[in-house]
C-alpha cells in the first residue's frame, strides 16, 4: 500500500502541519507578549536565537529551518498584530527570496548563515520613485569596472531596512539583462537616507550609488516571484493588524458608555462590527490561501499574491478608519495606539504596488487566462 495515497495518512499530516503552526503562532505571540518594546534589534534577535524567524525561508544547508511561505504566514500575522518593527519582510523574506532564487551556491554560502541567524540584515534597493516594484524596471545600472569587479549607479527608493542592513542587494541593468549585486553599505560611494514615512514603525530609506564597488551574484534575478512571496507575507501581516485593531474597538465598545449603556450594546455599531469582522475573516483567509498556493507551487501564484495584498490593503484601511470612528476623540490623541494602525494600514497599502496596481494584475491575469 502506498502511504502517501492513503486518505489518512494525508489527514495526519495536515493535523500535524495545522500543529506546527499553531505551535509557532503560540511561541511569536508570547514572545512578543513578553517584550517591552514591540520593535528594534532587541525584539529581532529575541525572534531570531529563540525561534529563528529570520530562516524559515532559508535550506538547512545554509542554516535555516527549511520551511516556507506558510510559517512565514503565521510570523507575519502575528508580527502585524502588534505592530512589529522588525526586518522581517525586507531581510528574510524580500531580500532573501532573491538571493535563493539566483541559485548561487557560492553566494548563498557567504550571505545566507547570517541572514538565517538573523547576526546579518540585508536589504533589496530595487525600485525607482515611482514605487511599482515592476519586475522589469529597476533604479541602478551596472558596468564592468575590471575583471569581476562592477561599479553601480542609479537611486533606489523605499529600500526597507536600509538604514540598519549589512549588505545590499541591488537589482541593477547591465545592457538588455538584469544582475543582481552584493554591496556593502559602508563602501565607497553609497550614500542612505532615511525616509520620512508616515508609518513610524516601517523603516524605508533612499540608496544613493555613485560608481559604489559591487560583487556580481551568479545566476536568473526573478523579482517576479520575490515579490509575490513578500506581498503575501505583507498580506498576512495586514490580515493580522487588522484582527487586533478590531479586538481593540470591540473591547473599547463594550466599557464605552453612553446614555446610560454600553455603545457595544447598540445594534447599529453591532452591526457595522459584525461586516468588519467577516472583512477580517475574508482577510485571512485570502492570505492563508495565497501563502498555499506558494508552498504547493501553484501555476497561478502571481494571481493569488496579487489578489491577497489587494483584498488586504484595502481590508485593514477599512478596518482602522472604523477604528478611528467608533472610538471617537480618544483616537486622535498621539498617546491612544488607533493612529498607529491607520499609519500602518495607508503605509503597507502602498508597499510593493498599490491596490489598484494589483487589481490591474488580477484583471489581466483573468482576460489573458
């Protein structure tokens, strides 16, 4: 008898695999319960050496944990509840996808232990002002400045984590093609800066390189696919700021009174809390769907990841504008945490394309399909 055909056997296994990620949501959640601050270098060597976030994309033979899209789901979800300022999208996922997709053993043998150990922090200068993150256009050229050594120029922008990276990765046009180099941060003719962002706790930066020193990596730049992946991952990470921000009103509802009684006991409110709970569900489930379909390798991923930061995008902008509304005055104040989450929703909505951008890629994904 074939095991792996065996209807239960298969039913073991999803238990097992639904356990394992439940298990990894418990030890996120404590751990980030257990942390004073929900960000910084601090909170990120915590979620490295106690869980090691940092290399679940990473093969064990580089030193991650070799698993995939569906723990980074859960990390990020949870990550996303509470805020997290951590590299974890720009490093692990964003940056780190594109190192693996080059196939460089070598290269993937110098950068990917530390990544995975979360002692290296890596970040993707990829895209121009516009912020499209299209595939195909990226902000620097390279030339050959002698045998093995290349000088890049261009300015890249909304770079995460520059500002705190030990190594650049940068999409760059040498003639027809796209390379991909490796570039120190302190090098000569590298100049960043940090971006003004109206979500304090995503760190964006402007990657400036005037004939900066870089080391070519071997092999295909698939931007394509790494962005898929990171959209999916920020996906979950909003489906998850969106499911706090709406424990947070709800708890508000029930001890806010007025005229005598709670305003959750008002059937208009409950009402309106009751459409965005179903909005946070669907949020969810769009990501946890997407992050499936790039674990089982479906043919229609670019579809779902695009379909997934789109729904997200806009479920988690929704969700904190009623946030903002139902809790009233108290929301404006700078010392209330209900800013925090429609900072990040209007930031994250913009990252990686916009929703309308998506929305055109889902729409021609279906006529062409």
């Amino acid at each position: 008898m074939n095991l792996d055909s065996d209807p239960a056997t298969h039913q073991f296994r999803v238990e097992v695999a639904a356990a394992d990620l439940l298990a990894l949501r418990d030890s996120v959640r404590g751990l980030l319960a257990r942390q004073a601050e929900p960000g910084g270098l601090a909170l990120w060597r915590r979620l490295c050496t106690e869980i090691g976030v940092a290399g679940l994309a990473v093969p064990e033979r580089f030193g991650g944990a070799g698993a995939g899209p569906a723990e980074i789901r859960v990390v990020q979800e949870e990550l996303g509840r509470v805020l997290a300022d951590t590299p974890m999208l720009g490093s692990a996922v964003l940056a780190t996808e594109v190192l693996l997709a080059s196939g460089d053993e070598a290269a993937a043998s110098r950068l990917l232990p530390g990544l995975a150990a979360g002692s290296q922090v890596a970040a993707l200068a990829w895209t121009t002002s516009a912020g499209t993150w299209d595939p195909a256009v990226v902000a620097c050229r390279a030339a050959a400045a002698a045998e093995d050594e290349w000088q890049i120029d261009g300015r890249a922008h909304y770079v995460l984590d520059a500002g705190r990276a030990t190594v650049l990765l940068v999409p760059a046009r040498v003639g027809d093609d796209i390379g991909l180099f490796e570039v120190r941060p302190d090098a000569p003719g590298v100049t960043v800066s940090a971006a003004t962002t109206m979500d304090q706790t995503r760190h964006l930066a402007t990657v400036a390189l005037t004939g900066a020193p870089g080391l070519r990596i071997r092999g295909q730049v698939d931007l394509a696919r790494a962005r898929d992946l990171a959209c999916i991952a920020l996906a979950a990470e909003q489906a998850g700021a969106a499911a706090r921000a709406l424990e947070i009103t709800v708890d508000y509802a029930k001890t806010r009174v007025q005229f005598g009684r709670p305003i959750g006991s008002f059937q208009a409110l409950q009402h309106r809390m009751a459409d965005l709970h179903v909005l946070v569900q669907a949020a969810r489930s769009m990501a946890r769907a997407a992050a499936d379909a790039a674990r089982q390798g479906a043919p229609d991923l670019a579809l779902r990841a695009a379909a997934a930061k789109a729904y997200c995008s806009e479920a988690l902008q929704d969700v904190t504008a009623e946030m903002l509304q139902l809790h009233g005055a108290v929301a404006m104040t700078w010392e209330h945490e209900a800013h925090r989450y429609f900072k990040r929703a209007h930031g994250a909505a913009m990252l990686l394309g916009s929703p309308a951008a998506h929305v055109e890629r889902v729409a021609a994904a279906v006529i062409d399909g």
